[in-house]
C-alpha cells in the first residue's frame, strides 16, 4: 500500500501593486485577482488577448458552460476565473505586459494574505482543511471543490476511476454537461448539490489517505458555520460516514 503523502507545498498567494500605491493581497487568489481586475476596469481589459478554453478570458456575455465561474468586473464586462492561482498569476503577468500598466505582481506562499470578511450573504458553505493547514472556501461551491481537486492533484484523483451518477469524475474530453474543463485534456465532472461535493471529497481523502477536515453549511439547516479566512482553525464538526 502507498504511504501517506507528506511535507504537501503550502497555498501560494498573489500580491499586486498599483503604480498608485495601492495594494491587493488576500488570503484568497481568487479575491486578489478580481479586485485587481476590477481597478483595472472592464473596458481597459476588453482590450487584452487572452483566452480560457478557446473562450475569450473577458466578455460581455456571461458563457453558458461555465457560469458559476463568471465575475463581474465592471461596465457589463465578466472574466471567468476557472483556474488556479498559478494560471492567474501568468494572467496578470500578460495582462500587466498588454495594457503596460506597470504593476508588481508576485505570488508567495510566505505572504500574509488579508482576511476576507463577508455579511450574511457571503457565507462559506463549504471549507476544506488540508493537513498542510491549506484552507480551501470560497462563496462558489463549486469553485470550492474544483480548488479541493487541484490541490489534491487532478492526475492523482482521475487515477482513482470515481464515478457520480454513473459518471466518470475526470475525463480527458468533455463528455457530459456539468463538466469543467480544469487542464488541456482534462475535465472535471462538478456535482450540484452541495452533499454530493462532501461526499465525493470524503471519499478522495479516504482512497489518498489525505486527512480533510470538511466542514459544510446549508441555508436550509439550522448549523452554525464558519467564515472565509479562518485559516488557524481545526474544523469544529468532522463530517460523519452516511
């Protein structure tokens, strides 16, 4: 049997500076990269070859295919954000070179990332815990899972043959709807309900032999859950085998 991984490399996080002065660094890669873009402003970024998929990165039209991955920037104007922190960073670095905006922008993981604090409308309802102390909870489920999946390593989790619904979890080619293309010949099969994503999660942990402290909230359950950006924290409530 394979021994446990150890010694997993920390989450990386992006930091960029405005010729302005001002500074975006947060705990999140995803909220970096969007406030970044947002000050950078939609129209000044329509400009920009860049493409995800074969779709252009920005658009005015919010892709059908993935939807839960479009965010606002601002004058009718979306990037979708399906990639890692790596892939926004080379992003940034193209975007910075086509615009000549002048822009620091560095990726670390030894930067002290800002908390994101969020209202009630913001909560996490999913936040995955590695043993590396990684936290992985964004306000997207689904992000949230493909994150998880990254982390984990897509190749090592296609390896294990998981099916949901009698669907292959990783293909080479996209062969159903729900699916996300995640690499150049790789696509992920992304659960909608919230439940399915935990016990797909629990299960990848148990056959990696990856501890994951999992902790989930539903709006129509009466739990307590916890915020984006308690990274220090052990997951108060492991969840329990079906």
């Amino acid at each position: 049997m394979e021994e446990p991984r150890k010694g997993r490399a920390k989450s990386k996080k992006l930091r960029v500076r405005f010729p302005d002065g001002v500074e975006y660094c947060y705990s999140s890669s995803k909220e970096t990269f969007i406030k970044t873009l947002r000050k950078i402003g939609g129209v000044k970024l329509s400009r920009v070859k860049l493409e995800v998929c074969h779709l252009p990165l920005f658009s005015q039209e919010v892709y059908e295919l993935y939807k839960d991955f479009m965010e606002p920037i601002g004058k009718g104007w979306y990037v979708n954000i399906q990639s890692d922190t790596y892939t926004k960073f080379l992003q940034l670095k193209i975007i910075n070179e086509q615009l000549k905006l002048g822009l620091e922008i560095d990726m670390s993981e030894d930067f002290k990332g800002k908390r994101i604090h969020r209202g009630p409308k913001g909560m996490c309802v999913l936040e995955v815990t590695f043993p590396d102390h990684t936290v992985i909870g964004e306000e997207n489920t689904a992000e949230t899972f493909m994150q998880c999946i990254w982390h984990l390593g897509i190749d090592d989790v296609r390896k294990l043959h998981l099916q949901h619904g009698g669907k292959e979890l990783v293909t080479n080619s996209k062969m159903y709807n729900a699916q996300v293309q995640v690499d150049v010949d790789r696509w992920l099969l992304v659960p909608a309900a919230l439940k399915d994503k935990v016990k797909i999660l629990r299960v990848i942990s148990a056959m990696l032999h990856i501890k994951l402290n999992i902790t989930s909230f539903s709006t129509s359950e009466g739990k307590s859950y916890k915020r984006i950006g308690n990274k220090d924290h052990k997951a108060s409530s492991s969840l329990k085998k079906d």
